[in-house]
C-alpha cells in the first residue's frame, strides 16, 4: 500500500486447512526491502465431514502413542514421520474403516525431540494432516 495513514485489511481464504490449528502472520514489506511481521494468529479447523483425527496421545510420549481417526469411507493411509528439518524418520501403512479407529504408533527406531506425524491416503487428495508430537 506504500504510505498509508489510514487502516489496511487484508482478506486470505485458505482452501486446504489442516485439521485443528493452523497458524498465519502477515509480512510487511518497506520500498527499501526491509520488512516487518504482524501477530501470529491461530485458527482452529474443526471441519469433520469424511475424516478427521481426533487425538493424538500420550504427547509427549516415551516410546508408543496412538492416533484417534473417525471416517465415514474405508481409507488407505500412509502416516509419515519427520523431524523438524523434514527428514523422514519412519513411514507406516494402515487401513481404516468406517467408523473409529485407533493406530498405535512405535516410536523406538526414533530420537527424542519434536516429530511431525503426516497422514496421507493415496487415493483420497483430502487427507493431508499433520500434527506435532514430541518424543522424550
């Protein structure tokens, strides 16, 4: 907007929100490159049409934990966890039905720290999610 003395807004609309919180902050930037950022601020998705994943727990774990996912479809899922750099850790396969379900996670193979639990199904593009789940 260059000068402004009055108030801007600025509109988003995230298409593919993950489910439950997901985080957003404006950056602004000056004509000489440098740059500020707004206040984050936290929405939560509690969208739950087809499938969602209700919990996730114990967090923070030691060594197993599960994750609660209700469906209304039969799924293939593919749940990939990462550190916080993005390098796969382990990589499992499940299915579910339609109902709830309960996936029991092990996490031996894994190094304490911050891991990021990715669930995906191949033949269902709306399933992307991931939580934050830390490992002690």
């Amino acid at each position: 907007m260059g000068n402004s003395l009055i108030q801007v807004s600025y509109v988003f609309i995230d298409k593919k929100p993950n489910y439950g919180y997901n985080y957003y902050r404006l950056k602004m930037v000056d004509f000489d490159g440098t740059f500020n950022y707004s206040e984050i601020i936290a929405t939560k998705n509690l969208f739950d049409s087809n499938f969602a994943i209700k919990n996730i727990y114990p967090n923070p774990t030691t060594n197993d934990f599960n994750i609660d996912i209700t469906t209304n479809t039969n799924e293939h899922l593919i749940i990939t966890l990462t550190d916080v750099y993005g390098k796969k850790l382990d990589q499992f396969e499940y299915s579910v039905v339609n109902g709830n379900n309960t996936i029991k996670i092990n996490t031996d193979r894994i190094e304490n720290g911050l891991i990021f639990v990715n669930i995906t199904s191949p033949q269902n593009s709306n399933i992307n999610i991931t939580q934050k789940i830390v490992k002690q």
